[in-house]
C-alpha cells in the first residue's frame, strides 16, 4: 500500500494515521508541537492582559504542574524509556513534544552528567520582542521549576543547575544553558 505524503486527494472514509507515510508523521508531529506551543503562549497572553502577569504566571504554573507529570507518564511510556539516571533523562529531553521547535545541543558526558544548550528558543523569543522583562522570570523560577520536576521524575537526586538564563545580552547568545548531575 502506498503511504500518503498529504490528503489532497478525495475524500478517504477509511482514513487512518497509518496510512502516512513517514515524512507526513514528521511534519504532522511538528506541526502538532507548535500548536501546543502556541496554545500555550496564547492563553498566557490572554490571562496576563486581564489579570496581570503575576496572575497568568501563577496560572502557568498550576497548569504545568498537572500537565507536566502527565506528560512525563505518557511520554515514558510510549517511548518504554526506563532508568534512573541522566542518560535517560536526557533521552526524554530529546522526544519532548516542544524540542522540535528548538535548536539545542546535549552533551552527554556519562550516564550521570550532561548539559542542555538551547541554541533557539520559540518561547524566549517572542517574550524578548513583547519586550515586558517577562524572560527573567519565566526562565529563572518557571523554567527552573519544571525542569527539577522533569529530571525528578526519572531520580529526585538528579541536580539541576541553570549555567546561563536570560536576559540575553545580545541576539547572537544562547537562549539558556542547564546542567544535570546524579552522583551516586
């Protein structure tokens, strides 16, 4: 059976994910994440225009702290990732629905220790041309929450160091740059 590379053709009573080829998962799965992406920035907005950045912040948070360990679950799962340490960790980093809409860098030193460089950050940058200060915050406390949560989720022993978060000083750095440890 040929797979289908889009659906401009008649109308399939039969339609099913199956029958796409695997460029078109590829771009449904990226097209998927900048619509979460984009939701998400969307109500933020829409909150903070209300209530204020103070309340739409708190509202983040509450709202990523369920969505966060559902995420965690059903990404694990579907992936059968399992392990303890920050390889695995790492591995997680690599699926999460959100990285395709960055450019970053890992550098996996051994199974306890790594860095995560976010070369791009779709987030960051609409926030910085908003041009509020929105960046400190939302990277320093949100960011820096949700990722002790995410490595805690594989081992709460796992260490999680911000090396380098906005503001930026010039376009040209990196968005942010954290780092993971496990000593055993």
């Amino acid at each position: 059976m040929t797979k289908m590379n889009d659906y401009s053709g008649d109308y399939d009573p039969s339609f099913s994910h199956d029958k796409l080829s695997r460029e078109m998962l590829l771009k449904l799965l990226r097209a998927y994440s900048e619509y979460v992406l984009k939701v998400d920035g969307y109500w933020y907005i829409t909150v903070m225009n209300r209530w204020g950045n103070d309340i739409a912040l708190d509202c983040d948070i509450e709202v990523w702290e369920k969505a966060k360990v559902f995420e965690l679950k059903v990404m694990t799962e579907a992936y059968n990732m399992k392990g303890d340490d920050v390889e695995t960790f790492m591995k997680y980093i690599q699926t999460h629905p959100w990285i395709t809409m960055s450019k970053y860098e890992i550098d996996l030193r051994d199974a306890n220790y790594a860095t995560l460089t976010h070369i791009t950050c779709p987030t960051l940058f609409a926030i910085e041309k908003e041009g509020s200060g929105r960046e400190k915050r939302q990277c320093s406390e949100v960011d820096f929450k949700f990722m002790k949560v995410m490595a805690g989720f594989f081992n709460p022993d796992i260490q999680v160091t911000p090396l380098k978060l906005p503001p930026r000083e010039s376009k040209d750095d990196i968005c942010c740059k954290w780092e993971f440890k496990l000593e055993r």
